[in-house]
C-alpha cells in the first residue's frame, strides 16, 4: 500500500508539471514564452532519455559518442519544435531536418575512426539511437494538431491505459502475457487497459471540440492501447538485456525517464501520422 501512494503522488506530481508546461502559453499569455516553456520541458526529458539510454547500453560493453548523441538529441527537438512554432524559424528547422538526418549515420560513423572500439558500425548506430527514440518523438508533440488538446488527449489515453492495466493486473492479472521481457504484466490487465481506454476515447475526446470525430478517438485510443504496452515491453526488453530494473530513479515508484516515457515514445509518432494523414 505504501508503495502505492508513493506511485500515486509521483505521478500527481508529474501530470500537473506536464500539463501546465503544455498549457504555459494560456497561463502566461504569452504563445512564445509558451512554447519556450514547453520546448525546454520536452528537452530536459529528452536528455534524461539520452543519458540513461547511454548508461544502460554502456553495460553492453557499447561505446557510443555521447557528445555527439547529445548534440544529436538537441538539435533535433529544438528543430522540431521550431517547426511547431511555424513562419520563418519552422522552415529553417525543416531545412536543417532534411540536413542532419542523411548526415548523422555518416558522422556518428566517422567518429568511430578516432575510437578504440570493437564494434564500431554498433556504437554509431547507438548513438543516433537517442535522437531517434527520444527527441523526435517527443519534438513532434507540440506539432501534433492544431491546439495542445489532441496532445493532451493522446496523453490521457496512454495514461488511462498504463493506470488500468496496472490496477487490473493487480488485482485480476492471471494469465502472464510476455513473461520472458515483462514478468507482471497480464492478459487480463492488459484486456482492463484497452477498455478503460476506449471507454475514455469515446467520453473525454470529443469534449475537446477540436473537430475530430468520435470515430477517430475510439481508432487513436485503440492505438494507444495496442502502441503502450509495446513500447513498455520495448523498454522492458532493453532494461533486462543488462540485469536492469529501472532505467533511473528520477521518479519514485516509476524509475527513470525512460520508465515514465517509454509508452508515449512510440505512440506519439504514431498518432502523429494518424492525425496528420487521416484525419
């Protein structure tokens, strides 16, 4: 039970700091200082990623260049968010995309010229690795739709499904779903997520009024649904490949950046295509 509350208010703590970096626009007044806030909210945690990814495939005997990974990490979410930001700078960053991405391999693999590594072609992949899994999947949030409350939304049902399979795991769970990459979690809590989900697409989505049909939210909250616990089987996959439990500690009851995130990295990019080219 203590555990429980320890979760509990770790993620009361977390939502509220999410959502108001998200909604810093409105209580500022200020659309620039808005997306600043948020821009530099998503960096923070996407160099949180980047540092605890590095940690965990160093365990691997990988050796990555992580200033250049870093760099990488930087570049692409304040790209993505300039893109967000529209007019002059969202052309320049498109512009600067469409340059780093072909280079970045090439570079990440000169790199690996002046190191004593045994497996170079593994250690400049990992490199980009973060920028890949972490930046842009989260630079695309500002990008999602029109307003901030598609965002929301998307985040709401990633949380939704999480809390359900967890509680329905808890106190339902049976049947092991992946044992070998994800011992607690269940059919039957995993079965209580997609439905708490669906339930919450179809109530809470089109109270946003942003145009989207309820249709559309029932699809994006089984894609969630389907897209979380993959990504946490992912993580999970990752995190036991080293002996790891927890990617880091900065959240008590949840574990590291990548514990918290894990989820939303993949379905992020996957809600973006959805809205941006079906909707």
């Amino acid at each position: 039970m203590k555990n429980f509350w320890v979760r509990a208010t770790s993620a009361v703590v977390y939502v509220a700091l999410f959502l108001g970096c998200i909604y810093s626009g409105e209580l500022t007044g200020s659309k620039l200082w808005g997306g600043v806030i948020l821009a530099a909210f998503l960096l923070f945690v996407a160099c949180g990623c980047t540092f605890e990814f590095f940690r965990i495939v160093k365990q691997q005997g990988a050796t990555p260049s992580q200033p250049l990974g870093y760099a990488y990490t930087v570049i692409a979410l304040l790209t993505l968010s300039a893109v967000a930001y529209g007019k002059v700078w969202g052309y320049v960053g498109l512009g600067v995309a469409v340059t780093l991405l072909p280079m970045a391999f090439g570079v990440a693999a000169m790199v690996q010229l002046w190191k004593h590594s045994e497996q170079p072609f593994r250690d400049a992949a990992y490199t980009m690795v973060p920028m890949l899994y972490a930046a842009i999947p989260l630079g695309l949030m500002p990008s999602l739709h029109e307003s901030y409350n598609a965002l929301v939304m998307v985040l709401i049902m990633v949380w939704m499904n999480d809390n359900g399979a967890y509680m329905g795991g808890s106190l339902l769970g049976k049947h092991k779903m992946w044992e070998r990459h994800s011992p607690g979690k269940t059919w039957e809590g995993t079965a209580i997520g997609v439905v708490i989900t669906l339930v919450t697409a179809f109530f809470v989505g089109p109270l946003f009024n942003d145009g989207i049909a309820w249709y559309h939210w029932l699809v994006l909250g089984f894609i969630c649904s389907v897209i979380d616990t993959l990504g946490d089987l992912v993580e999970s996959m990752l995190k036991r490949s080293v002996g790891m439990k927890d990617s880091g500690k900065i959240m008590p009851g949840h574990g590291g950046f990548l514990d918290r995130f894990d989820s939303l990295l993949i379905a992020v990019p996957i809600a973006y295509a959805y809205l941006t080219l079906v909707v």
